[in-house]
C-alpha cells in the first residue's frame, strides 16, 4: 500500500507541474534572450481557452494544441512589435497585456464555460510502465507529461551546448557587442520570444486539456503564469533548476491534496492555497541564504544565477 502511495503522489508530482514547466522553460527561453515576458498568466489564460475551444468545436487534440500554441504567440508578437521594435517598456506592456488576455480569455471563452469537452488521454510506455515505482512515475503519463519531460534536457543542450545557443546567450548579454560581430539582435529576440510564448501557450493547453479539463470561471490555470516567472527567477534562468522549482511546487500542491484527507476538518481552501506562500517563503529563504560574510550557502549555490545583463533594456538599433 505504501509503495502505491508513494508512486501515485510522484506519479501525480510529474503530471502537476508539466504545464508549469513548459511554461518556465518558455519565459526562460525568452529571458535568455533579454527579454522579459510578463505576459504569461494572462496568455496561458488566453491559450487555455483557445485550445479547448478548437479541440472541442474540431474534435482534434492535436489541432487544439496547435491553436493553443498560437495563441501564445500571437500574444508575444504583440510584445515584440511594441517593446523590441517599438522601444516601449517591456514591463509596462507585459503587465497590460496579461489584464487584456485574461479579460479577453474570459469574455471569447464565456459561451463554453462548464461545457463538456476533450481531454488528453493516458498513454502508457509499453514494458516500462509495468515497472514498480517508476513505472507509474515516468511512464504513465499522458502526452503532455512526456513533453515536458523531455524538453527538460533538449532545452538544456540547446541553451549551452550548441552554437545557436551560444549566440542566443550572447544576445542577452550584450546585443551590442553581437550586432558589431555581424549578429541581428532584434531578429534573434523575435524569434525566441515567440517561441518561448509557443510553449506558454502548451502550457495552457496543458490545463484545459490534460491537467484540469475544461473551461470555467475563475479557472484553475490562473495566478500559475506568476508563479512560472518566480520559478525563472528561482532557477537562476537555467533550465535544470526552473525545472526543480516546478517539481517543488508540484509537490507542495500534491502535498495539499494529501494532507486534505489526513485532515478533513481544516477548509479545503487553506491546503489549495498553501503552496502559494511556501514557494514565496522557499524563494526568501533561498535568496537569503547568505552567511555574515556574504557567502553563499550550499543551497543558494546550487539554485541561484545571474540574470542576463541586457534583460528588460530595449536593443536601439543604428
């Protein structure tokens, strides 16, 4: 009994934060690039809505996720238009943009709230899903939950083992210096933030489809495109460590689920709530995680980074 606990909680750890992490890796993959994207709860909102609704109208999951994902970019390509080409603040616009696609999410998406629609399927790995343990954790997923498996290390191996990465980085770190090596800094933001707000919009897709199915108000994907940005930030802009944090807070939820039960007589909303503060309480703790010296301690090692020093700052192009 005990090991069927232990593998439905992680099992259920995994399939919580895949949308967590397709997104984190999205706004990682644009913030690599100096750009930050604080449109990301209102386009997942946004992405949500649009996946389910085509899904549902077409009767294809593939051509809902296909719609979600340009949602995501239709959403960034409002950004990159006003901020990189138009030099207008990339803050300013990203907090205007996520009110607008939620209210938008909201309004479009009002005709199929509490509607019954598709969703994603499980698909067990044949042979390896019948291991102990990890059968169940890593091989009974829908196909979502490998996606974001697997993203992981490609996006990895992508950021710092291959030349197109290397150039990405350089762009983040100093666009001028690329653009006197021959380098479109510009084109190199546009391409990466779109394909940063692509996976944003899986990631909503990922809720309506597969994690939390359907469409309502107030949905259960809303407030997670705030916590994807903090993970950004708690994984020091590296992909392994944004994707730590997302496991981390899939375990304070799953935590919340479980303790529900151990403890009925406490409101359901404390354990629904909860994983908010502990991952706000984790970033303190380990962004303080300073001796009197101003060493880092072993933890505040191995989770911090360095933002890129481009980051926020429009590129002006002579």
């Amino acid at each position: 009994m005990m090991e069927i606990s232990a593998a439905v909680f992680l099992a259920g750890i995994a399939s919580s934060a895949a949308p967590l992490i397709l997104a984190a890796l999205g706004e990682t993959l644009t913030e690599k690039a100096g750009v930050i994207n604080l449109s990301l709860d209102g386009a997942i909102l946004l992405s949500a809505m649009a996946g389910f609704v085509v899904a549902a109208r077409t009767g294809s999951m593939v051509v809902g996720f296909a719609a979600a994902a340009g949602t995501g970019m239709l959403a960034t390509l409002v950004l990159v238009v006003i901020s990189i080409y138009l030099g207008q603040s990339q803050v300013a616009v990203g907090f205007a943009l996520t009110f607008l696609c939620r209210d938008l999410a909201y309004f479009l998406g009002a005709p199929f709230a509490r509607t019954a629609g598709p969703q994603l399927s499980i698909v067990p790995v044949p042979i390896l899903a019948d291991l102990p343990i990890i059968g169940p954790v890593f091989f009974q997923h829908s196909l979502i939950v490998y996606t974001s498996f697997i993203a992981i290390p490609l996006l990895w191996f992508f950021i710092y083992r291959t030349p197109q990465g290397l150039v990405l980085r350089c762009v983040g770190e100093n666009p001028e210096a690329c653009w006197a090596r021959g380098i479109q800094p510009r084109k190199i933001q546009t391409i990466y933030t779109l394909l940063g707000g692509a996976l944003i919009g899986l990631a909503g897709a990922a809720f309506s489809l597969a994690i939390k199915p359907g469409w309502g108000r107030p949905q259960g994907c809303e407030g997670m495109g705030w916590i994807a940005l903090a993970l950004v930030i708690f994984g020091g802009w590296h992909p392994l460590k944004v994707a730590f944090g997302a496991y981390l807070f899939g375990f304070l939820q799953m935590s919340g689920i479980f303790l529900q039960d151990i403890f009925p007589s406490i409101p359901a909303q404390i354990f629904q709530v909860a994983p908010f503060p502990l991952m706000i309480f984790t970033l303190v703790l380990v962004h303080l995680g300073r001796d009197n010296k101003g060493r880092k301690f072993f933890l505040l090692r191995l989770l911090s980074g360095d933002p890129p020093d481009a980051l926020g700052k429009n590129y002006r192009q002579v």
